[in-house]
C-alpha cells in the first residue's frame, strides 16, 4: 500500500470567481487521498480560491496565463497534464460540469491513461482507484477499476456533497506557458433564463406536457421564484421537442442528469428516458393527474391532481417559508 | 468536404436492463440495439455537408447499425470488428484514431456521447491522439471555408467557439433534425460499400468490476388529493424529507 495519495483537484473558475462545483471536486478528491492539491486556470487570483482549505485542500496552486480568462481548452488541458506529469498524483479528479466533460478526456489521452467520467462514488481500495458510475440511462451502476496511474476521474454534479475538513492550506501561483489555442472561447452568451442551471441547481422544478400549453409555464416558473434563487426550471423531453423550451433545460436521457436536494415534477408522466435523469434526486415529488402515472413510482411523495389548482397553492405556501 | 462520423451500437433506450450471468456486462438477450441517438446528429450533419464514411467499432452485429446510417444517406462504412464495444473510452480512442490516422479528413464528427455507458469522450480522446482541435457537445455549427464557429451549452450560458479545420466536433441534440431512412434509403445502403476490419484491441486503461442495479427507490406515498394536500406534502418535505 502507498503511504500518502495525493490527489490533484481541477477546480474552475468564471469570470474570475471559483465555481461552487470545486467545493465538491477538493470533497471528492479527499475521499480518495490523504492529501489533495487543488488546481485552478486564471489569468491572476480567483475570488473563492482561499475557500478550498475549508473543504480539504492542502494547497490551492493557480495556474496562470494571459489567455486563461475564458476556458482555453488547449491551453488549459496542456498546462494540467504538465502538472500531472511533473506530479506523482495517484488520481486527478475533475467535475462532470461542460468544462469538465470537455477537458478531463483530453488530459487522460495526453497522459494516456483511463478516464471514469461522471462519477457517483469514489473510492481508493489500497493503491486502486475505483468508481461507480450510472450507464444505461441510469437503469444500472457500472463499478470499474481504472489500471493506469494516475486515474482520471469526474464526478457528477451535487452528487458529492461538501463537506468541511478545515486544512490551512497553502497558496502559490504558478505562471505557465502553453502554445497558442486553435479552439478560442470567443464569447459567453447568458442563457436567456438565468445563471443557475438545471445540472447544478439545488431545487429543480420541471413541467411536461401536463402543462397543456408553452404559456402555462409561468405557474412552473412562479414555483421555482418562490424559492429564492435556489431552484431552477427542468422540462421534459415532449415539451422541449414541442419547442415550448430550451434544449438546456431538458432532463431526461437526451438532456440533462441531474441530482438535486429535491425534484418536483409536475405535469411529468415519467417515461423511463425522463426516470434516467432525475432518479438520483435525493427527494422527489410528483404532481400529477393519472394516479397510475410511472413518475409516482419513483417519486417519495405525491399528489394526485390538476396540476393548475395544486401548484399555484404550493408557490404559496413556499412564499411563506422563505417570506 | 471529406467528413468521418464515428457512431455506435446500442440498446434502445427503452431497454429493461438485465444483468448477463457474469455479473459484469448487459444480458443481450431479447434487446434492440439502434444507432446511438446523439451519433444521428453527427450523421446528419456530416450529410450537410459532404462525402460521409461512418465508422464503427463493434461486433459483427454493428454492420446493421451502419447500414442505418448507410440509408440515411452515408456514402460508405468501415466496421472495426471486435468481440464486443469495450467499457474503456481510451482504448476505443485509439482504435478509431489508428483507422482514422491516414484519412485527410476535413471533419471528423461524434454524438457527445453514447446513451449506454456514458463515456462522454471518445470524441475529444480521439481529437488529441490525432493533433486535432476538437470542440464538443455542439448545438449549433457554421463552417466556412477553414473556419468554423460553434456553440455549446454551459452552465447558464452559450459558448461561442472558434476553431480551424480541419477538427473533430462532438453532436449534441439540437444541431440539426436527423432525417429517417426513407425506404430507396434503405434498398441503396444494401449495395453500398462496408468494409469489415478485425482489430486488435490496446491493454485496457479500465476494468469492469461490477455491473448492478441501481438502489431501489424506497416505495413513495400519496400525500392526497387535490390542493388541499399542499400543507401536509409542505409538512412532510420540512419534517420528514427535511429539504425546505
């Protein structure tokens, strides 16, 4: 057995400012190493880097260059595996976040090693890194050994909950020097629906075809408001193919996983392409006319209803406990 | 433009996953394999826009899946024929890297990813292994003359991406709407041309410990009927469930 692992945690930053999803990259590392050095991309110091101590970072290293404002995928995949190379890590652990799914596969081919992506569980058994992860649609778990050293690894997002391990971890900078990208981030456009998105939202309130109209969205809408900028809006594939909203809100098989504290479906039968997305919620709760709809078979609580008498009234009393 | 569309063979997604006797992999038994639902996307666009060989790397059942996208209106097909489609993303990055190595092609086009074991990265794994520059998870694509730009989704956002051909893009629902085969379709893709290639696979960078179902759900309740069960669902998400 190896005396000490050290895990090197890809954090990310936007605009200057650390990700929350890193608070569960350093969680996650930790749950395999005894000591975990965090790694951010910037082009100077990120606002949040200093957190990482709190979650198990022994040290936080910056690794900066002028064109590391925007993700540079190149650039930034070259200067991680520099890193990894010069390292002795025993596993590099990423977040299965767009910029994670994105660049962890080029590290694990510069390095030539295997990547277990989108991780539920992590753990080290001896000098083995081994992952459980959800494949067909969710409908079974894959537990795999990853041969190589380092394992490169991602984890899906609010899966792994931080949780506070207080190290004073040090600080360093590192400038880098990486050749010029030929892929370039040239612009962020916001989503027209605001920033949190149905991935990493903590509360997801989605609407299906129950809705009977694009329009009647507004009482989804109103549900996911009332909680104070904690829930996001998800939909189900019909509506999205119907056009009544964006592919990035869609959950479901051909659309997004996502995991959060609580799910409430509304109007949502529960085909098993939508099940697929959602399962790993923690809590669920389905809104729905047909009592035998399959969404209440996975759901812990329910209420059988018109969904346009029931939602308004929970917005309500949601008001209530965050008035 | 001279384009490859590397798709693969799955199971529908409608599946009932049963687990084979080993204990490791799906029992095939009974189950429809398609063409994986993203690789559609990159078909299609690869129709869009030039002279299309789709590549597979499978069992000899997989020919069927290339002669879907052979009516779809690909022009040719290569299958690198092994025992069964591995778990290990890397390995099959290499394989199709090698077949793709000599090729001159313009594009090179993937799903984001396979609807059954979730890799997400065969497509970037590729894109480095052949000096590429490679975006993924592509909604939206324009390309003129060396140049493309692409959008992706981020959290919260668009990326707009600017890259040189010629590049490895991955699909992502959205980019286009996938034609069905029509049935001339499906009589011309008898005739056309599929190579069958047997290939060695590398020493594998992932090994299947496990395959199981995923914990049952504990069995839910009906809090009631109607608006007036909001209180008590309020009640039971505070109390019980302790998430508000």
């Amino acid at each position: 057995m190896s005396a000490t692992r050290l895990i090197l945690a890809v954090c990310e930053q936007r605009d200057g400012v650390l990700r929350k999803i890193s608070h569960e990259v350093v969680t996650g590392a930790r749950r395999i190493g005894e000591t975990v050095e965090a790694v951010v991309c910037a082009t100077g110091p990120v606002q949040g880097a200093d957190q990482l101590g709190r979650f198990g970072a022994d040290k936080v290293v910056t690794l900066s260059n002028a064109a590391f404002a925007k993700y540079n995928p190149e650039g930034y995949a070259q200067a991680i595996a520099e890193r990894v190379r010069a390292g002795g890590y025993a596993a590099v652990v990423f977040a299965a976040s767009a910029t994670g799914k994105d660049l962890a596969p080029r590290v694990a081919a510069k390095l030539g090693v295997g990547l277990a992506a989108d991780c539920t569980d992590i753990a080290a058994e001896g000098s083995t890194i081994v992952a459980t992860r959800p494949v067909y649609a969710g409908k079974a778990l894959l537990k795999v050994k990853v041969a190589t050293k380092p394992a490169v690894l991602s984890l899906r997002p609010n899966v792994f909950t931080p949780v506070e391990r207080p190290k004073t971890g040090a600080a360093e900078t590192v400038a880098v020097t990486v050749v010029a990208g030929r892929v370039v981030v040239r612009e962020i456009k916001a989503a027209e629906t605001g920033a949190l998105d149905v991935a990493e939202a903590q509360i997801v309130v989605s609407g299906g075809r129950g809705l009977k109209e694009p329009a009647n969205f507004k009482v989804i809408e109103e549900l996911a408001r009332a909680f104070g900028g904690q829930a996001a809006v998800g939909a189900s594939r019909a509506v999205v193919d119907a056009g009544w909203r964006a592919h990035a809100d869609q959950v479901g098989q051909t659309g997004k996983t996502v995991s959060p504290t609580l799910y409430v479906a509304v109007g949502i039968s529960g085909a098993i392409q939508h099940l697929a997305g959602m399962r790993t919620s923690k809590v669920i709760v389905a809104i729905n006319k047909d009592k035998d709809a399959p969404i209440f078979k996975v759901a812990d609580y329910g209420v059988v209803g018109d969904l346009f008498e029931i939602v308004p009234r929970l917005t309500e009393e949601i008001k209530k406990l965050h008035g | 433009m001279k384009i490859a569309v590397c798709i693969k063979r799955v199971p529908d997604s409608e599946t009932r996953v049963k687990i084979a006797s080993n204990g490791k992999s799906l029992d095939e038994a009974g189950v429809k394999f398609v063409l994986n639902p993203y690789d559609e996307f990159a078909v299609e666009e690869g129709l869009r826009r030039g002279e299309v060989t789709v590549v597979c790397l499978g069992p000899a059942a997989a020919q069927e899946t290339i002669r879907t996208a052979l009516a779809m209106g690909a022009d040719r097909g290569v299958l690198l024929q092994t025992d069964a489609a591995p778990a290990d993303g890397f390995v099959t990055a290499q394989a199709l890297a090698a077949e793709l190595q000599p090729g001159g092609w313009d594009l090179i086009l993937f799903g984001k990813m396979a609807i059954d074991d979730y890799n997400q990265q065969v497509g970037p794994m590729v894109a480095e292994l052949l000096g590429l520059p490679c975006v993924t998870a592509v909604a939206h694509l324009e390309i003129d003359g060396q140049k493309g730009v692409a959008e992706r989704e981020i959290e919260g956002g668009i990326e707009v991406v600017e890259f040189p051909l010629p590049a490895v893009i991955t699909a992502d629902k959205g980019l286009n709407e996938p034609r069905y085969p029509a049935l001339k379709g499906i009589m011309a893709a008898k005739k056309k041309p599929l190579e069958v290639k047997p290939v060695q696979l590398g020493a594998g960078t992932i090994e299947v410990v496990a395959l199981t179902p995923p914990p049952e759900r504990k069995e839910g309740k009906i809090v009631g009927e109607g608006p007036g069960a909001v209180p008590e669902l309020v009640r039971l998400l505070r109390e019980e469930a302790k998430v508000l």
